[in-house]
C-alpha cells in the first residue's frame, strides 16, 4: 500500500466493506473512493491547485470528512476551524493561513469579502484510475494549537506524518478491517483528524458521531471498537449508565487531561483498561502511549517517535514531527539547533522507561518563593471520587505574588472548600492549597482555555476585595 491512498487501496481489495457510518447512511469503500475522487476533480475545477488553503469551517460530518480526504487528492491543504468560534476569529486565522476561499461543510455563516465562499455537490461519484497516489513529503492540512495560554499557531503537516502516526498508533492499538472507531474529536483537532487515517489503514470503519441516540446507547447499539476520549467525556457516559459488556468496545484512549485514578479503577473493574497518551499537534497526535500505571505516566514512545528530556523540559523528534509553524506565507519549523522540537512540557522518564509528563513549564510559578506547577494541583483533585475536571490557575497576591484558584466540575456531589483543602493537604505541601474553590462556567468545551479561566478567577478576586 505504498504511497497509495488507503481508501483506493480497500476500494480494490474489498470494494463492499464499509468505510463510514453516519447515521443511516453507510458508504463503501469502492463509493467512497468514488466521491473522494469526484470531490478531488471538483476543486481542481473550481481552480485549486496543489498548494492552496481551502478554509473548512468543520467538527464531523460527512461532509467535512469527504472533503478532508478530496484535499488529500488534489494536494490541497485542508484547514478545519472550529465552527463555533466567532466569525472574525475565523478570518483572521484564514488571513494568517493566506486562505481566500471556504467550504461551509458544517455551517451557513454569511462571511464577509475576504473568504470567498465555494460550492460542491458532495453526492457525486466519478471514475477513478487504476492508482491514487499519497506522497509522504505532500503538504496536506493546517491543525490550530489550542491557544489555551498563548495565540493560536497553525501547524502545518505532511501526509507522511499522519500516515507514520497512524502506523505507530496501531503497534499498541490494533485496528483493523473489524474496527469500528468512532469521531468522538472534532476534526480542528488532532486526535480528530487522525482517526481516518488510522482507520483507513486498516480498511476498518469510522463511525460518525453523528445519529441521535445518547452516546451510551450508540455503544450498545452500533460496532464501536474503538473510543478516543477525554476523562470528562467518560464520566459522563458512566453516569448514563454505560457499561463495556454490553458493547462492542475493545479500545479505549484516554487523553487531553489529568486522568483520574478513580475513574481508571472503575473501567478496570467493568473489565475494559483503558490506554492513555501523550500527544500534540506538532507530533501529529500521539507520541507515548501505555497503560496507566501512576499520575502522570503516558508509557513509552511509539514506533517513528523520538523522546528525551533536557533540563526537564520533554523535547521530540521523528518521522510525525510536523513541517513548522504557518503564518503569512513563512513556514517556521520552531527546531533548536539539533533538530529537536522543544515542547515547553515538564516531564521524566520512570524507571521503567516511560515517560511521566508534569505539566507546562509555562503554567508554573512562584509563590512565597515556592515553585508551583498548576497540573500537580489538577491531578490531586481528579482523583477525589466526585470530581469530573479541575483546572488551577494563578492569581495575583498581594503578599505571595501568586496563589492557585481551582475549579471544579462535580460529576458526584460537591464538597466543600474545607474538605477540598484536606484533600489537598493529604498529598501536596500546604502551600499548594488552592486559596479559592470556583464552580466550572457553563459552556466550555474538551480543552478548556487556560487564559480564560484565569481572567475569570482574577475578576472573582477583585470583586471579593
């Protein structure tokens, strides 16, 4: 299967398998081959040619994975945005990417003159030859990092990353053509657009999140084999009653957050041990992926990866290591000297040879001439049974510099601050005792903005002043 595309591979191999669930809808690999291939003719068509951006304001449909893989075709690169974000949030990401045109796969915002709008029939079908080519060194999307505590970079990668990615994943995760992964990410994010090309690869399924039932009842009902989650995502689905034996699931990756050990222990005892990873957008999705063993460890390097940890920052390097950073037509790679990409992440190697991730260098600080790394803080809390999610953010202090405010988010019923502290105080020196408990704000979504959540805590400290 060299250099050619997954989906032409399976669409000769075993042309009536199914590729992609979504809903009632159920496309084979030979017709979704043949739409990719109509898709792909279409934006030549309309003008793209390799090289160009294509704006696709996108989070899982059909439709944006169609298209997704049409740009992968025409060596057009695919550049999702979270389609809930503001629409001038979206021009000026577009404007930085030097994109002129966009797809409303997924949404029916009235854009202004700067993104022109482009229109295709996504049912069409054509001929498709007798070889459909990827090239490994082919530019082919843009991912937006999070922004949680910093503007948003716009990670430009190869195809080959996402294809030695994908091979590297299934070394621990085995997918193949019986699995049924399910889109649970958005697509603007990596661990989104990565499940296609894991899945393709194997001539698997991807289910499309997308049918009306709740999420418990999709499991129970639909040949879901592999999950990628957030721990809040599945707190959640426990809460609704969810049970592994009464599904199809063989695999589940946790990721995204602190994992909570309790939340751990109750999978185990439901028969299911879910896997955990460290990843990022710059290494197009995992790096380390293993069994979750203690606080922080994320297991050892996949295949096609490279770790190592100088002066306590986790630096990364490998054949996923994506080309750099796009802004306005440059391409910067953001490699040191010796061709390692330094992530900003505080971490260590076990004596086992797995990695432990601490946190971002760039969320500690100092109070009272104490060093403080919010995640230490987060991992504590998630461990308390009746937390879903926290988040530790710094405060200014009149005294101490800065001191930690948490929020909280209960799956279970809340304690108080005093309890809270106790907690705390059990496992971490008293100086690292959030000052503060606030309740999680509505509306925030799998990755919440650390930048946000401190503006929120420092305007409950002044308005308590």
């Amino acid at each position: 299967m060299i250099d050619t595309c997954p989906i032409h591979y399976w669409a000769k191999e075993t042309p009536e398998h199914i590729a992609i669930e979504a809903g009632s809808v159920r496309l084979s690999y030979r017709t979704l081959n043949r739409r990719v291939a109509s898709l792909a003719q279409q934006l030549a068509r309309v003008g793209f040619v390799p090289g160009d951006r294509l704006v696709v304001p996108a989070k899982g449909s059909l439709k944006s994975l169609l298209l997704a893989w049409a740009c992968l075709r025409a060596g057009v690169i695919f550049c999702p945005l979270n389609p809930a974000s503001p629409i001038s949030q979206q021009l000026t990401l577009a404007k930085r990417l030097q994109a002129e045109r966009v797809c409303q796969t997924e949404s029916d915002h009235h854009y202004p003159a700067e993104l022109t709008p482009i229109t295709l029939d996504f049912l069409a079908e054509a001929d498709v030859g007798e070889t459909s080519v990827l090239g490994g060194s082919q530019l082919c999307n843009t991912i937006f990092t999070s922004g949680s505590s910093s503007t948003p970079k716009a990670v430009l990668h190869r195809v080959g990353n996402h294809l030695a990615s994908a091979s590297g994943s299934a070394s621990f995760i085995p997918v193949d053509q019986k699995s049924g992964w399910l889109l649970s990410l958005p697509l603007f994010h990596i661990g989104g657009y990565a499940i296609p090309f894991r899945v393709f690869l194997a001539g698997g399924r991807v289910i499309l999140d997308d049918a009306p039932q709740s999420f418990a009842e999709r499991l129970e009902q639909q040949a879901i084999s592999h999950l990628s989650l957030v721990p809040t995502q599945l707190w959640r689905l426990l809460q609704a009653g969810f049970s592994p034996q009464r599904t199809q699931l063989r695999e589940l990756l946790l990721g995204g957050a602190a994992i909570p050990a309790p939340l751990v222990a109750r999978m185990v005892a439901l028969g299911l041990t879910p896997k955990v990873s460290y990843g990022l957008s710059e290494m197009a999705s995992q790096v380390c992926t293993g069994i979750p063993t203690a606080p922080g460890v994320v297991g050892r390097p996949l295949p096609g990866r490279e770790v190592r940890v100088v002066d306590g920052e986790i630096q990364l390097r490998g054949e996923t290591l994506f080309c750099g950073y796009l802004s306005n037509g440059e391409v910067d790679p953001a490699l040191n000297d010796e061709g390692w990409f330094a992530t900003r992440d505080k971490g260590h190697f076990n004596v086992d040879g797995a990695l432990v991730v601490e946190g971002r260098l760039d969320n500690g600080f100092i109070s009272g001439g104490e060093n403080i790394q919010p995640e230490s803080i987060e991992q504590r809390l998630v461990d308390h049974p009746g937390i879903a999610q926290a988040l530790v953010v710094a405060v200014p202090h009149p005294e101490w510099g800065e001191r930690p405010v948490a929020f909280i988010d209960w799956h279970g019923e809340a304690a108080t601050g005093q309890t809270l502290s106790a907690w705390v105080r059990e496992a971490l020196p008293g100086f690292m005792v959030p000052d503060a408990w606030l309740a999680w704000p509505p509306g925030v979504g799998f990755k919440p903005s650390r930048k946000h959540f401190a503006e929120l805590a420092r305007a409950h400290v002044n308005s308590a002043v």
